[in-house]
C-alpha cells in the first residue's frame, strides 16, 4: 500500500497540513471553537444572515408542511415547489428570465461547466478561479487554457487565435484575494469573440450590487452580456445550496445535462423556503451593507497603519499577504492566543510564496470586535522580520 502516514508527515513538515476545528453552537462572530470562545474572522457569512431568527422560523416553519429530506433526485419525484418557488425568486433577485437550484456550488460548477463545454471546445480561465471551476475544465474533457489574473488582452489574444466553440469562466469576486473580475471588459471581449461567458458570483451575490444583488448587476451587466451567472447560497444568504441563472433555454439545456444536478438528491425543501426568506431581508437591507463596507474602510486603515501587506480588495475578503506558509501559520496562532481566529491559507489554495491570513468580515461583527482584531495583530507584528516581509510585498 501506499505510505499514507508518511505523506501526511511530509505535509506537516511544509506546514501544510490541513486540520478541522470542533466548532459547537452557531455561527457568528463569538465562536465556540474546539471547546474555546474566539472571536471568529473566517466565515463567509457576510451579512450575518446564516442565524437570523427570520431564516431559522422560516426553515421550522416550512418542515411540517414539506417534511426533511428531499428524497429523490429533481428528475424523479424530488422537485417539490419550494424549490420551484425559489428558483423563480433567484430569477426576479438576479434579474434574469430563469435560474436552476443546485446543491452546493461546488456541484454547480462541476455541471455546468462539464455541460457547456467538451471535447474538442476551448475554455479559458482566471488563473485564480476557485477550485469547484478548475475541476469543473477538467470534467468537461475541454481545452482549458488559463490566462494570468485579471488580463483581458491577454485572454483576447488567445480568444482570437481559438476556432470551435469558447467559454469564459471567471470568479465575479475572487475568493482569495477579494478583488473583483474585469466584468465589464471580459463581457466586451467576449462578445467580440463570439465566446460564452460565465461568471460565479459566489462571494458577490448579497454584498455587491444594488439591494446585494451581485456584482454583474453592480457592473450594470444584463444577462444577454453575461449569459450565465452562478452563485452560492451558503454564504452571504447564510443558508446552503446554489443557483444558475441566465436565459431559459439555458436552464432546461442544463436539465438535460448537468450530471450534478441531474444524478443527486433534491435539497431539502424547507431549505428553500428558508432561502426565499433570506433572499427578502437582503433585498430590504441596505443598513447591513452599509455598516459592512464602513467595517471595511476601518479595518483596511488600521491593518496599514501597523504596517500590514493588504490586497486590492474593496470586497469583505481582506487577506492579509504573509509569504511563508510556517509565518503564516505562527502568526495564525498568535492571534488565537490572544482569543481571534483568523484562519492561515497555503498553497496549494493560493500559489506558492503567498501564504496568507484570510480576514473576511460580517455585517454583525461591531467596530470594537473589529478593533480587537487590530489590537492582536499588532500585538503579534513582530512576527514578521521588517525587511523579509517587505520582500513578501513584491511578490
Ligand atoms: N465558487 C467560489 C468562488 C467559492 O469560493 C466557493 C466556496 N468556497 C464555491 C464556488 C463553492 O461553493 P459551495 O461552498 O456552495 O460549494
């Protein structure tokens, strides 16, 4: 048998071994992690939604009449009407003539992108794109060609030079690094190239946007330049599951051909319906936003002060760039002694030499938890030698 025990080892010497915390009660800011109380920076519920009262009676109101499981796939007998209802609710929010329900998004870009794409079709890809997109390519049995982060010409290069059916995949707000795509541009080029564009607004649908309704509409995008959008609902929603919306013949072509969505269980209906009611206070709360992004402005000014590498984000996604995976994971535990996690992020989720403190933040955290967060990081600066962590800021 291959020596298991000794990879892991091999990994724990790189520092790049992964583990789980125990986490026990909800999730919001306090957090009980591992039996301990920490004050949490690392969920992506961004506007606190994932423990809102009105979510969680919409859920226990909906489960006498739906009962729990979805117990059959979409295609069999598990499309109950929540569901349905919540998919013509994603397409009024996104503005778009249709949207499908998938499970996770993970499993939404898998399928959608090994439905629109195949043998012999050319997909081009951030080269920061999430991982659920990087498997999707590989899936779809497609040429995928990646172009450097963010380079419209250089993607309009290789558009050109590609004959046959093209897709454009792109995070609309990146996951790592928390700036936004080039929407606007990569929607110009594609239609100059005849190529599809699809966008996964996981990080931006609820924050971005008029009413949060993501960074296509914030671009002023429509669906005819943007034909495919997907989001995820486990994060700023605060519920779980994903959606695709874009015309309907999109959607029913991806009836017919989305394996994830085609071969899976239907997501428990009183999800839906928990989803619809999150989709409301989203739409109605523009204060959250608000207070989220003044949250932003005040952590961005005081991380610099203490002299802190920050990325071009105006996104609630505020790595803090370390370098060194072993950096990164001592002054992840530095702050975890002072009582705040922040968790450290290693290649290969982000490319080698740019480990980092992955900062996100929540419409519930206050300026004074926020405050405490500055107070343990610059408690903890000395942990990065000046002149090497300068070093790290030209990477
Ligand atoms: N796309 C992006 C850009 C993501 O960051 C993530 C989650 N980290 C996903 C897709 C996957 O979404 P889900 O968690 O719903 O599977």
């Amino acid at each position: 048998m291959r020596d298991f025990a000794h990879e892991i080892e091999q990994r724990k010497q790189a520092g790049l071994y992964r583990t789980r915390r125990l986490v026990s009660g909800p999730q919001q800011p306090e957090l009980i992690a591992d039996g301990k109380s920490l004050l949490s920076f690392c969920s992506n519920d961004y506007l606190g939604l994932a423990n809102h009262p009105r979510n969680i009676d919409a859920l226990t109101n909906a489960l006498p009449e739906t009962g729990l499981g979805g117990a059959a796939s979409h295609l069999v007998c598990g499309h109950h009407q929540s569901h349905h209802q919540l998919e013509q609710r994603l397409a009024a929010f996104t503005q778009r003539s249709a949207a499908l329900f998938f499970s996770t998004g993970y499993m939404a870009n898998l399928g959608v992108i090994s439905a629109l794409a195949g043998r012999g079709d050319t997909i081009f890809s951030d080269r920061l794109n999430h991982a659920s997109i990087i498997d999707g390519c590989i899936l779809s049995r497609a040429r995928a060609r990646r172009y450097a982060h963010g380079d419209v010409a250089a993607l309009a290069a290789m558009l050109a030079e590609t004959s046959g059916h093209k897709l454009v995949v792109t995070d609309g707000v990146f996951s790592m690094d928390g700036d936004v795509a080039p929407l606007k541009d990569l929607a110009r080029v594609c239609k100059a190239h005849d190529a599809l564009l699809v966008v996964d607004d996981a990080h931006g649908i609820g924050v971005l946007g008029p009413q949060g309704r993501g960074s296509v509409l914030a671009a002023g995008l429509s669906e005819d330049e943007v034909p495919v959008l997907i989001g995820t609902l486990g994060k700023a929603v605060g519920t779980s599951g994903a959606f695709v919306a874009g015309p309907a013949v999109l959607m029913d072509y991806l009836v017919q051909k989305a394996r994830t969505y085609i071969y899976t269980t239907a997501m428990p209906p009183a999800l839906a319906a928990a989803t619809c009611a999150s989709l409301d206070l989203i739409e109605a709360d523009d204060p959250r936003r608000q207070h989220l992004s003044e949250l932003i402005v005040h952590f961005r000014a005081g991380a610099e002060q203490l002299g802190y590498h920050l990325m071009p984000s105006q996104s609630p996604i505020q790595p803090i760039l370390v370098g060194g995976n072993q950096e990164t994971l001592a002054l992840s535990q530095a702050l975890e002694q002072q009582g705040v996690l922040v968790t450290a992020i290693r290649p290969p989720t982000v490319p080698e030499g740019q480990a980092r403190l992955r900062v996100t933040l929540s419409a519930v955290h206050s300026f004074e938890q926020v405050d405490r967060l500055l107070n343990a990081l610059a408690q903890s600066r000395a942990l990065l030698p000046g002149s090497d962590y300068q070093k790290t800021v030209a990477v």
